[in-house]
C-alpha cells in the first residue's frame, strides 16, 4: 500500500461557514496502481487530492504514505515528502509566468539542492522525454496549452517520484490534446507510477484502474 | 518585480537618497570641524591666559591680602622658573574705553601689553609694524589697532600710520595721544570665533604697557598671556605658571587659567553634535526608504501568492520562500546603497572641489551607510518574507 487512509475527515472555515469537506472517509492505493476520484464540484475531490499531496493536514483520522504517518510529519518534512515522493499536475498548469521552461522543470531540483549545472541537464533530459526540448528558452505563455502542460508533467516527473497527483489535468485543453496528456499517463502507469486522477470526464476514468466516486464528502 | 520598474525605483530612490545624504552630511560635518580646528590654530593652540580671581573660601583674611597678585617682577621670573613655558606677556585692560580723531569716535579694547604678545596670540599687523621693546624702553606713545578703529576714525584714508589719536579711558584717568603705527591684520575667522565664544577683537589697541602703568602709578599686571613649548602642554603649562605664583605669594592669592584647549575641546563638542545630528536626520531618511522597500515587498508578496504556492507544492520550505524574499528585499537595498554611495562620495568630492576644503570624504561614514543601508534591506524584507514564508501552501495555490 502507496496510500492508506483510515477515517479521515476534513473540516474547515470559510467566511465564518463550517464546512465539512470529507466525512469519515477510508481509502487506499496501491503502488503501480492508477486510481480515478470522481465527483460533482464540492463533492470533496480536491480536498482529497491536498490531503494525499501533504498540502493540508486531516481534521481526524490517519494518512499512511509509503508507511508513513503524514500526521506526525514537520512542516519541513511535509515539504521535503512533496519534493521527493509526489509529482502535482494541475488544471491550470501553476507554471511561474516570468521563468523559462527550462526553469520551471528545474525548479523542484533546486529545492532539492541540486546545483546549476547538474539542474539544467536533468530538466533538459526530462523536456527532451516530453518532447519540448526545443521550447525550454521560451516562457510558458509562448506555449499551446498542451505544451504547457507538458512542461508541468515534466516538473512532476524530474525527481522521479512515486506518486503522481494530478487535479484535471485535461481540463483546460481540447480532446485532442487531452487524449495526448492522457497517453502520457497511461505510459507512465507502465513505468510503475502510482497516479491518481481527479477528473470529471468518464472517458479519462477509463484508463484508471479502480474508481473512486465522491458525493458530499464520502465515497458513493 | 520587473512588472512594477517604476514602483521598485521609487522605493530604491529612497535607499539612495538616505545614503548619499548620510555620506554627504556626515562628510561636511566631520570636515566642517577640521576646517573650523585649522581656524582655531591661527589662534595660537598653545597659547594661555592666566589670571588671579577671588575665591570665598580663600583662608587669608582680606586685610592680608593687599597688593597685586601678578606684577612686572612676577612675569620676569616666570621663564626661569616654568619649563614648560616658552614666551610670556603681561596684559593690562582698559575696556570699553574711547578713541578720538577730530569729530569720529570709536569704542576700543585697550590692550596694554610687550612685543611678546604678537607672536604668542599670532597679533600681526597688516600695515605698519607692531609695537617693539623700543616703544617701551622710551616709553613711546604708540599703538597697534584693529582695522575696525582705523576705518571709524580714517574711513577715507588708506593708510593710517603716524596719525594721532586720542584715547579716553575708563581706568586711565588721563587723556593721552597716541600715534598709530600699525594696523591689525584680520583673521578671516568669524565662524569659529561665535561658536567657541572667542570674541573677535577687531577693536582691539595695542599699547606699550610701560605707559599704562606709568598713568596708574603700578608695577601690576591684570593677566599674563604665555605660551606652552609644545601644543598639548597647554593646560600643563598653565598649572605651573599658577603653581609658580601661589608659591611666591604663599597662597595669598588664588588664580585661574584659560587655554586654547578648553575652547578647542567646546568647539568640537559642539561641532560634535552638530554633525551627529546630521547624520541622525539621514538615518531617519534611511529609514524611510527602508520603508518604502518593505511596501514594494508586501505587495510584491501578496501578488506572488499564487507562486509561493506553486513553489510550496514542488518542495519548497518555509526557510526556502523566506529566503528568497529576503535576498530579493536585500538586493534591492543593496542597489539602492550603492548607488547612493556613489552619489554621496560624488557629492562630497565636488563640494571639496568648489569649496576647496580638501580631504573632505569620511570613510566611517561610507562604511556606516554600508551599514545601514544593508541592515535597513534585511530589516525591511524580514516582515515581508516571514509573511510569504507562512503562507498556506492550498490558500496561496488557490489564490487568484
């Protein structure tokens, strides 16, 4: 087991609302496994998603990741489980507008600690696997959207990690470009990535092993 | 930040602004008091005045203490027995006292004293000559004055040597003509001598003390002017010359000295704090460019939102974001330093060039606007960066 949630739930303010976005909720993963979570908007998809991605912490319950009790994780080493274990792709891509893509893939190995030189050339090898080497000068803004997301993919995969988050991936692109993106992740389920998939598009839920369906904060 | 060039120059030109000035200030300041302490030196630093003074507790009754306590014989014997004294004059005042020529008037200082005087206090005269041991061997009616008195009574004249004035004195109770061979050079000191509260006797008039305490039928003396061997013997020299005459007149009278050092040591004090206080109101402008960079940074922060956010998802730590922000807040200042030192040591030169005061430019004032303008950088970004650093990695993501 990759991921394993016991009973969690998720409770947080907002505008003086309390508003419980996941009840008493279990699930697991397991590693290679490419799992889809489905759902209306508000049904607590993303919620999910933070939570298994180290951005937020539960209300109750416990997250085991590779064994581990995220729970009991410092901020410095929820921080270094996101660099090292997880990959996020997002709906909107989330690259930095003003740096290359050349520096934006790099950007996870500079935290890492990875010095210049070694930086440039594992971001460069990893644009090459995507097929955007030749674009790694240019700004994100210069690029198709699906170039874009790319890029992202590529940000994710630079230090190899287990997990592979990715919030609607398809969302902002055309089908064309969205059956491209999801081929890439089907390739990397072969590779023995552990992806899972927030999506509202059944067709993309397709290519997942099991699915997962959230309604008001539980699973359907 | 490029987004915002204008916005990010204004607040660096706060920065530089508060460094040029503190250079620029500090500079003057310091080199305003060299000027001001070469001033002084004209003086003559190693001059110093001694005189008797009357104290209550002085424990020989009053009837005891008859006669003068300095007189002629007193000031003979002093350079035998003060070896750290190298020239002494007596001086006898008449102050306040009148001089007359036809139907002009001037008030003077009646200065009675020896040659000795004019090298001592640096007394030269710009025409004529001063007065000499001849004068007053011959007891000769002459005087020495101040260009003041010679353009009162001769304003049309040029040259005033051998005219004859007549002095109307307050202690002297006669009227004597005196013909005037020389007049005072003027020492172009007017700063100075307002700050130290060493007046500057442009009515001062030199006689031969031989006449004036013939008028008054005395052999004493009001104040002794002497000078020290060397220049920071003053005070040293002054408390043998007082030692000396306590012990001749077995503590009948008591005596008190003044010395260039005392006004020397007010001036700069002065000048001190003068300068200080310059460079606390450049600080303060310091400080408010620190200000101004502590805004760009807080808006800077809330419109990277979204990046830290992004940046918090692919491993950054809080150190991370508060790092970065830091460096950027320090860069600017840092900018903002430089440039301003450069303005402020070009500033500082060209003044040293227009006013020819050399030697202005103040390293410890560089080295404090270094600083200053980097603690102000790191100061200033510290709230800022703390603020991005602390951010929740969803809230920032999620941020539009």
């Amino acid at each position: 087991m990759i991921i394993e949630l016991s009973n969690i739930s998720k409770v947080y303010q907002m505008g003086g609302n309390r508003v419980e976005a996941l009840k008493d909720l279990s699930f697991a993963c397991n590693e290679g496994e490419f799992c889809a979570i489905m759902g209306p908007s508000g049904s607590g998809k993303s919620t999910l998603m933070h939570i298994i991605g180290c951005l937020t912490t539960l209300s109750s319950g416990v997250y085991f990741l590779e064994g581990r009790d995220v729970g009991k994780l410092s901020k410095d080493d929820l921080a270094y489980t996101r660099n090292r274990k997880i990959g996020f792709v997002f709906q909107t891509f989330n690259l930095l507008p003003r740096f290359s893509v050349l520096s934006n893939v790099e950007l996870p190995l500079l935290y890492r600690g990875i010095q210049g030189k070694e930086r440039r050339e594992q971001a460069g090898q990893m644009l090459e696997r995507v097929g955007l080497a030749f674009r790694k000068r240019h700004l994100p803004s210069q690029l198709s959207g699906g170039e874009q997301q790319r890029v992202s993919i590529a940000r994710a995969l630079v230090l190899n990690p287990k997990l592979i988050l990715a919030d609607e991936p398809t969302g902002n692109l055309d089908s064309v470009t969205g059956k491209e993106i999801m081929e890439i992740f089907c390739k990397l389920k072969e590779e023995g990535k552990t992806i899972i998939l927030v999506t509202h598009n059944q067709e993309n839920a397709q290519f997942a092993d099991k699915i997962l369906t959230l309604r008001d904060g539980r699973i359907e | 930040m490029a987004s915002h060039r204008l916005r990010t120059s204004l607040s660096i030109l706060g920065i530089i602004i508060g460094v040029a000035s503190v250079i620029l200030v500090g500079s003057v300041g310091m080199s305003g008091k060299n000027a001001i302490m070469k001033e002084l030196e004209m003086f003559g630093l190693r001059s110093l005045y001694v005189f008797s003074s009357y104290k209550e507790d002085n424990p020989i009754k009053r009837k005891e203490r008859k006669g003068d306590p300095i007189t002629n014989g007193d000031i003979l014997a002093i350079p035998a027995n003060c070896p750290k004294v190298t020239s002494v004059a007596p001086i006898c005042w008449d102050w306040g006292s009148w001089v007359r020529h036809r139907t002009r008037f001037a008030q003077v200082r009646l200065i009675a004293t020896t040659p000795a005087i004019s090298r001592i206090r640096n007394e030269l005269p710009e025409i004529g000559r001063f007065l000499t041991e001849e004068d007053l061997k011959n007891n000769r009616r002459v005087c020495v004055v101040g260009r003041d008195i010679a353009k009162k009574l001769f304003p049309k004249e040029k040259d005033p040597i051998g005219k004859e004035i007549l002095h109307i004195g307050r202690r002297l109770p006669k009227k004597t003509r005196y013909t005037i061979v020389g007049v005072l050079k003027v020492e172009d000191t007017p700063l100075s001598s307002k700050i130290s509260g060493m007046p500057m006797e442009e009515n001062k008039m030199f006689v031969p003390i031989t006449i004036f305490q013939r008028a008054l039928n005395t052999k004493g003396v009001d104040d002794i002017v002497a000078e020290a061997i060397l220049q920071d013997q003053g005070e040293e020299a002054a408390e043998e010359i007082k030692g000396f005459l306590e012990k001749r007149y077995k503590g009948k009278f008591c005596y008190e000295s003044e010395t260039m050092q005392q006004h020397i040591d007010v001036t700069n004090q002065i000048l001190g704090t003068v300068a200080w206080i310059g460079v606390i109101a450049a600080v303060v402008s310091l400080l408010v460019g620190g200000i101004g960079i502590m805004n760009v940074m807080v808006s800077s922060v809330a419109e990277r939102t979204r990046e830290i956010g992004i940046r918090k998802s692919l491993g950054a730590r809080d150190k991370d974001i508060l790092f970065q922000f830091l460096t950027e807040a320090s860069v600017l200042s840092i900018i903002g330093g430089a440039i301003g030192i450069l303005i402020g040591i070009s500033a500082t030169l060209a003044i040293e060039t227009i006013s020819k005061h050399p030697s202005l430019l103040s390293r410890e004032f560089v080295a404090l606007a270094i600083f200053v303008s980097c603690l102000v950088g790191i100061l200033s970004g510290l709230y800022p960066a703390i603020r991005a650093s602390r951010l929740d990695p969803i809230d920032a993501l999620r941020y539009e």
